[in-house]
C-alpha cells in the first residue's frame, strides 16, 4: 500500500508543537540529587574535579536539602566522607550511630519530613584501604564479612531515618543479606535500590575524589563487572530481584544506554540510572572552555538516559534541572537558595 509523499516527509513543527507531540519527557521527579556529607560545620567545599558540586556539613547539607525539596526534586542519596583518623581496615564507621550519614539523615528528616532520603550502602568510604569491605591476607575483599557489614550499615541508616538503601558494593548476596537484616530489625518498609549492574569504569574519577574513596592499591574489578559484557547485567539484576530488590539500578548511564534498554525490557520493577560524575565533569569542562552549551547537553543527555528506558536518574545536575526543565528562571533559583542577584 503507498501512501502520498507528503504524508512521509517529517513535519516541520514549530517549538509549541514539538513539545506537545515529544515522545519523551524528562520531569523533576524523576531525579534524585547526590549529596556529600563530610565533618565540621558551616562546610560547604566545591570539588576541583565536579565544579557546582560540593562537598557539605550536616548543616549545610539540610539547607541544600530544603532548596532541593523546594525545587521539587524529590530524593536525595547521601554518601558519608569522613576523616581519615575514622577510617579502619573494616569500615566500621559506616554503621556508627553517630556517623556522617546517620547524623544527617537524622538533621535533614526533621527539617524536611517529606523529602525521600536514600542512604549509599558501601564500605569504600569508611575503609582505610579504600575497597569494599574487609580484605584477606591477599588483599581480595573477602564477599560474607563483607555481607555482615552491610547488613550493620543498612540497619543503622533505617534507624537514622532512610527510606531506601542503596548497596552499591556489588557483593554476591547483598541484597538478600540486607534484606533479612532489615526485615529482623523491623524495617520491613525500607526498599532497596540495587546497584545491580554497576561497571568497573573509568568514569567514577572524579566521584573518588569527592567521596575520598579512591582504592590505596589495584582496583574494583575483582567484584565490579567487566564492561563488555551485557548479558551478565541482566544475570545480575534478575538475581537481586529474587533477593528481594525495590528498584534496580544501571550504573555508569551515558555509555551503557543499551543495558539499560536491555533491563527495561527485561523487568517489571523501577529502573534507576546513575548520570556518573565523569559524565558531569567531562561536559562542565567543555562548556568552561566554550566548547559546549552546558544546558543543551545536560537536557540531551538525561533525556537520552530516560529514552532509553530508566525511571530514575540520579545525577549531579538534579539541581539545575529543576530550574532547566521546568523554566524556572535563574534568579528564582538564586532566591529559593536564599542568595542575592549580582
């Protein structure tokens, strides 16, 4: 059957009808906004290596908190950076009651009760070593110790207040470890997010250097997964569904659109996407050298993501996103972050 020519040549829509006719739509609520949580007070330390991005102190960290729920993004993930003099051969610290995280998850619960807050399950930051978890006499992170630990940390981060963990270590049996320590604790409404196929890759550079989290010697491959392979992703994340997984999760996104394409098709539960901090950076130093326009990529990019089938993307330019998607102008931004214009 042939139709006329004019009825197969694409439309030349004006800006209106392009946006009533988009197939894809990327909304503030589909983000959640990394925050780091280090020591002091009044902390507010932008990292070299993710300019617009900083390293906070609890109360500083409450006050992004309520600007992000004002701005109408609706999570926020914490990970905990703390001194070097709290970091052991074990981690410990992750599970402190009065560790970074726990404190303030704590101070961000009471100052916005409604705000969804996620709590990073991981030991890398608490280790002296840098890895995963406790190591053997050769250096390999040893996977049921390491498995306790996680258990420890997720009962501490719900008691402190999370609504979600989030294990990122990629360690065999997490999720059911965590689940079964959650559920003996009486936190049977905390959901997991699974790092459920989470790459050893170059693009978590400069998150090492916001999380103070780079590996003392050699690297994650031992237990995050080798990027060629494609159908170990959905290997591993129907695995941790059986555990008993919420939300599973891709990580990095830009370089693995296809495995998330892969998992959505493969999945019932919510896909989460991690917009990783080499991807940020690698777009903010373009744009400081002229090379890019910031806002066009960012758009481009995190519309990409959800194209390719995620539900969830957590990503460092939640913030400006708000503003970006939703036409916010700059100076209300500005104002909501209680700032003056220039």
């Amino acid at each position: 059957m042939s139709f006329p020519v004019h009825r197969l040549r694409r439309m030349r829509y004006s800006e209106g009808v392009r946006r009533l006719v988009r197939e894809t739509h990327v909304s503030v609520g589909d983000l959640i906004a990394p925050l780091f949580i280090g020591p002091g007070e009044g902390k507010r330390d932008e990292i070299p290596s993710m300019p617009g991005v900083f390293r906070l102190s609890v109360d500083t960290a409450v006050e992004e908190a309520k600007l992000l729920y004002k701005l109408k993004i609706p999570a926020v993930l914490l990970f905990g950076v703390p001194p070097d003099k709290k970091k052991d051969a074990t981690g410990k610290e992750a599970w402190a009651a009065e560790g970074l995280v726990q404190k303030a998850m704590r101070a961000i619960r009471e100052a916005v009760p409604n705000l969804v807050l996620i709590a990073d399950t991981c030991l890398c930051e608490y280790t002296d070593h840098g890895h995963c978890g406790p190591l053997n006499a050769a250096k390999e992170v040893v996977n049921d110790r390491t498995l306790e630990s996680l258990g420890l940390t997720a009962v501490s981060q719900a008691r402190a207040g999370a609504s979600i963990v989030a294990p990122s270590g990629m360690m065999d049996g997490m999720v059911q470890a965590i689940r079964k320590a959650l559920d003996a604790n009486g936190y049977n409404n905390v959901g997991i997010m699974a790092y459920s196929a989470k790459y050893s890759s170059v693009f978590y550079g400069p998150f090492r250097d916001a999380a103070e989290s780079a590996p003392a010697f050699g690297d994650r491959r031992q237990y995050q997964m080798d990027y060629p392979n494609a159908n170990e992703a959905i290997r591993e994340t129907l695995q941790d569904i059986e555990e008993g997984a919420d939300i599973v999760m891709v990580k990095p996104a830009l370089a693995y659109l296809d495995i998330i394409r892969r998992i959505r098709e493969s999945v019932l539960l919510p896909v989460a996407a991690y917009n990783v901090s080499g991807e940020y950076s690698m777009v903010k130093a373009a744009a400081r050298n002229g090379w890019i326009d910031e806002k066009r990529a960012a758009l481009e990019i995190v519309t990409g993501i959800k194209r390719a089938g995620a539900d969830i993307i957590i990503t460092y330019w939640a913030k400006d996103l708000a503003g970006w998607l939703e036409d916010v102008p700059a100076e209300t931004v500005r104002a909501l972050n209680g700032e003056k214009d220039s």
